[in-house]
C-alpha cells in the first residue's frame, strides 16, 4: 500500500461524513505522487457535496478579509494572543516538558514577528515582498492529561475527541479568548499526520444543525513529535529516516488558523495536472503549480509567466510543503490578511476586558552586533525569569535565572561563539520576548 503523508488538515471537520461521497471519487484527483494528500480539496469537496453553495460562501468569506489593512497601511501594533497547551500522553515521552512548549512558542513568535534568524536566508528577489503579521502568543497554561484514548485520523473523520475531557481528551478554555494547542499522538493507518487546524468560518448563512465543527473545537491539533525545536523525540519518516522538525508545523497551522490556504491555491498540479491557473487569493505570493513535497530546491519553478515577472516558487514560505529547514517568510498581504481576521472573525483573542492582556517583556541588547561580549540589560520582573540563547539549529548556548524584584545584567561571551546570529529569549511562566543577536 502506498504510504499517504498528511502535512496539515485545512478547513471544517470530516467527522460523520459519509464514506460513499469519498469512494465514488477518483483516488488521484486527491493524492500526489509523492503520496500526500490535499486536505483541503479533500475537505472543500465533500463539505460542497453536503451543502451546496459551500465554496462560494467560504471563498466570498475569504474575499471579504483580503487586503483591508494593506489599503490602510502598514500596522506596526503588536497584537497580544493568549495560549492554552493541552498536553494529551499515553506514554511518558509523549508528556513532552515545558521547555519544549516554550521553544514552541519562542519560534511562533519569532516567525510571526518576523524575529527569525532564518530570515537572512529568503533569496533577494523575494525581499520586497517579506512581511510580518507582528503578533505575539504567550503563554497562559499549560495543561497535562494522561489518557488511555487514542487519537486517529481516517478519511471520514479528525480526531477531535482529544479536545473533549469526556472522550480521554481536554476541554478547551474558553476559545473565543484563547488560542487553544492540544498536542498528542496522532495515529493513522494510512500515512503521517503532523498537525491539523480550523479556519474561522464567518459564515452568518451556514445551515443551523450542520456538521460544522461546534466552538469547543476551535483551535490546532499538533503531534508530540513535531513541536518545537529541541525536540527529544526523533519524529520517523517511514523510510528508516527521520523529518526535520524545527516548530514549523506550529506555524503553519496557526497560519491555517487565522484563514491561511495554501500558497499554491490547492489546485491540480498537486495531483499531477496544471495548477498555475488556481490562486490561493493572496496577489503578492507568486503563482505556484504545486506543492513543494518536502524539499528545499531553490530551482523549483512549477509554472512560467507570460505576463510580468516569471518567479520561481516561494518554498521560504509557511504555507507551502516545503522542509521546515527553508520556511522562513509570510509575505506582507498574507500578514495583512491574518491581522484582519484577527481583529474581526478572532477579535475575541485581543478583548482585555474578558482577559487579563499580557505584555511582553522588553530588555536590550548592547552591543548589537557584538564580538567580544554582550550585555543584556532586564527590567524588574514580577516571577522568575530565564534568559536563554540558542543558535539557528536551537542547540542552547547560554542560560541564566533572573531572580524577582530586581533590575538585573547579563553577559554573554561573545568572543567565544562563532560568528553569526542567535537569538535571545527572555521568559517567565506567563510571558516572553526574543530578540536577535548577532555575532561578527
């Protein structure tokens, strides 16, 4: 049997769908050569089959949030999102630690404030067109329930009991004022499933009763294995290798989340036909035929343009197939557009009045860039704190614990790095920031 690798799930729930919707379609029109599958076609397909005038109400839904805040101008505030970890196990390395979690979330934010020392690496042509969606999660808990349940995908159904106490799972916190992470095993007979998240619907014409997914499964589903970047836990690939993991997949289906589609338009060159004419609705991402499959090969170039500037594919950014080694960009609309629906279909996260607003914590760096040394200077904080530098693999060069009630100063050796950037995080149970270094 041909091995079926999932990268994300997009869009509503599969849960109760019939299968004979599923059997009386072509299996190639949804699998690549490479074996992945195209979850979103998938999904958009059977959810038009139930409900007629689906894929206009969701695309016209898309329509309405695009652009909105590029006609206004770049936005330079920093928009606050509260996180809610359910950590879901069987087995003790499933139970993965907090310092895990917190590189999660020290990725997410250098992704989406645009913090990455990764970033360096988006090849020049594609320069003008790198944004940031500047908004930052902190952490507010995180949860851990040991469970006898399983958690499996199949072709009519997500494995959605992980979000419900009553099944072996967790409640979600409440999700209009919380990003809600449950991280878990996902099984699957057939293929890889790293992760999988729901759009906002924003569909005031959805049909009451329908099998939309219910508030309480708002959120993102993540295996164990593909969180953060000092993961302990080789994540295997099925051909006695293993996946580069990096906290990309995060990324990705927060970006999935906020009402991201995939960068190639999810159209036919995924299954082996012409997809230049599909468009993922965002006009500064470049048209792509087909998904990345996993590599990193800068000569990709799926479709060649008659009219204006012939691009190659964008594998740098989050939502493409590529590697999580060569993610490193959204683009400015894509950054846009996120931001919109965060103030609108998920305006929720940012109401102060339901939540308690965290902020995050500032320090600075000098100097920046450093060769000798660099000092560090952090404000009085409330809890313990740690400082910790990590380099562009996440290997950890420094730490250190900064006491309560004090105004503090770090140093670090910078004479005995190698030349590069780092980045600097700051964090305390509830809070953190990171910043770049680097060292000449």
């Amino acid at each position: 049997m041909e091995t079926i690798q999932f990268k994300s799930i997009f869009l509503v729930s599969l849960l109760s769908i019939s299968m004979s919707f599923v059997c009386g379609q072509e299996v190639h029109e949804y699998v690549n050569s490479a074996g992945i599958i195209n979850d979103h076609k998938l999904v958009m397909d059977i959810m038009e089959q139930r409900y007629p005038g689906y894929n206009e109400r969701v695309l016209g839904t898309f329509d309405r949030n695009n652009y909105v805040n590029m006609s206004k101008g770049a936005k330079s505030t920093l928009h606050q999102v509260n996180v809610v970890f359910h950590v879901v196990y069987q087995d003790p390395e499933e139970n993965i630690p907090d310092s895990v979690i917190y590189s999660q979330v020290d990725v997410l934010n250098e992704d989406y404030q645009r913090l990455n020392a990764d970033s360096v690496n988006l090849r020049s042509i594609f320069t003008p067109i790198a944004g940031k969606p500047n908004i930052h999660f902190n952490v507010a808990q995180i949860i851990r329930v040991p469970t006898t349940s399983t958690f499996s995908v199949s072709l009519t159904g997500l494995p959605d009991n992980v979000k419900e106490t009553a099944s072996g799972g967790s409640d979600a916190w409440d999700t209009e004022h919380y990003v809600n992470i449950w991280v878990c095993k996902l099984e699957s007979f057939f293929g890889i499933l790293f992760g999988y998240a729901y759009p906002p619907d924003g569909l005031s014409n959805w049909p009451a009763g329908s099998a939309a997914p219910s508030p309480e499964l708002e959120g993102v589903v993540l295996d164990y294995r593909s969180v953060g970047r000092n993961n302990p836990v080789p994540f295997d690939d099925g051909s006695g290798g293993t996946f580069y993991i990096n906290g990309r997949t995060a990324t990705h289906e927060v970006g999935h989340y906020f009402g991201m589609r995939h960068i190639w338009g999810d159209g036919g060159g995924i299954f082996g036909g012409d997809s230049c004419g599909e468009d993922d609705g965002i006009a500064d991402t470049p048209n792509q035929g087909a998904q990345s499959n996993n590599n990193c090969d800068p000569s990709l170039n799926t479709c060649i343009d008659s009219v204006g500037t012939d691009m190659p594919d964008l594998i740098e950014n989050h939502m493409d197939y590529s590697e999580e080694a060569c993610k490193n960009m959204w683009t400015q609309m894509q950054s846009a557009f996120m931001r919109n629906v965060l103030e609108n279909e998920r305006q929720g996260l940012l109401n102060a009045a339901a939540i308690e607003e965290k902020f995050p914590i500032d320090f600075s760096l000098f100097p920046n860039p450093a060769s000798e040394i660099c000092s560090i200077v952090i404000p009085t904080l409330d809890e313990v704190g740690e400082l910790v530098v990590v380099d562009l693999l996440g290997k950890l060069l420094f730490t250190k614990t900064i006491a309560p009630g004090l105004a503090n100063v770090a140093t670090i050796p910078t004479n005995k790095m190698n030349a590069g950037i780092y980045i600097v995080t700051l964090r305390t149970s509830s809070n953190a920031m990171s910043k770049k270094l680097t060292v000449y």
